[in-house]
C-alpha cells in the first residue's frame, strides 16, 4: 500500500507534469494496475460504515 505523500507524487506526475502510466510506474516502483486504480479515485475519503439494524423476533 502505498502512502498518501506517495499517491500525490503520482497524481501530480500524471496530471501536471504529462507522464504516461508505465512511465510513473517504473518510477515509483510499483505495478501500472495500481498507478491506474490511484489515478481514478476521485475522493480519498473513506465512506462510514452503515449501522445494521438488530430486528427483535
């Protein structure tokens, strides 16, 4: 997994410098798969889980 500082470094080298996914990978060392998978996500927030609801019977 990879850190939030690290996850930024890729978004800027995609978004702002014009460096294509093998490119970005090979530089961070990590697979294209996750290079991509790191570029679409839009929010890094994570969703709250939803309370279940217990049901008397």
């Amino acid at each position: 997994m990879l850190t939030m500082t690290q996850i930024d470094y890729i978004r800027k080298a995609f978004f702002e410098e014009g460096l294509n996914i093998s490119q970005i990978a090979k530089t961070f060392s990590c697979d294209r798969k996750t290079v991509r998978k790191y570029l679409a996500i839009e929010d890094f927030n994570q969703p709250f889980p939803k309370a279940k609801r217990v049901t008397e019977q």
